[in-house]
C-alpha cells in the first residue's frame, strides 16, 4: 500500500502492526527482506517528528581501511600502528553522530 504523506516524506510504503501489551511489534516480512534485516537492528527516536526509525546496523568496520591506509602511509607498523588505529577508531562514532546531529539542527532551522 502506498500512503502519500507530508510533501516532506513525499510517498512511502506503510503498513498498521499491532503493538502487543509487553510493546512488542512485528516488522513486516517484505520490509524485513527489504532492508536485509538480521538479528539486531538499531533504534532511534526522532523528538522533532515523534517518529521511531529501525534500521539496520551500521557495520562497526565504517572507515576501517581508510583509516589503516592513512597509518601506513605515515609509516606506523606493529604496536604502535595498533595502538594508533585504536585511538582513532574510537573517535569515529562520536563524530559521525555530531555530523548528523548538526545537519538535523540545520534542516529544523530551514524550515
């Protein structure tokens, strides 16, 4: 079924689930086989549109290599070579998530 929404969502495939009294729901199959779902998605919730968003992971190794490659060509290897890609590796998510929170600051003050 195909449900035309705020100009802003513009048209999206929606279905009614039922939520169960321990606030269980069911993902639909073919949304499920859509996204390629597996044993865990990631959850979050949108206050400015009061919207839940279920997608699936991020893989953990985002930017892995890049990040391997730029130590290399600086010349690090072995402990130190770990050492350092540890360091970096746990700043990526805080980042990317300050990316997105600023763009989403910036579309609500577009509007």
């Amino acid at each position: 079924m195909t449900v035309t929404l705020d100009p802003e969502l513009r048209t999206m495939e929606s279905k009614r689930i039922k939520v169960s009294e321990k606030r269980q729901i069911t993902i639909p199959k073919s949304f499920f086989e859509k996204l390629n779902l597996g044993d865990e998605v990631e959850c979050f919730f949108r206050k400015d549109r009061q919207e839940i968003v279920i997608r699936s992971p991020r893989k953990e190794t985002e930017f892995s290599e890049e990040i391997l490659a730029d130590l290399i060509e600086k010349g690090l290897s072995g402990d130190e070579l770990l050492t350092e890609f540890k360091r970096i590796k746990a700043k990526v998510r805080p980042a990317v998530k300050q990316l997105i929170e600023e763009a989403e600051l910036t579309v609500r003050r577009t509007k």
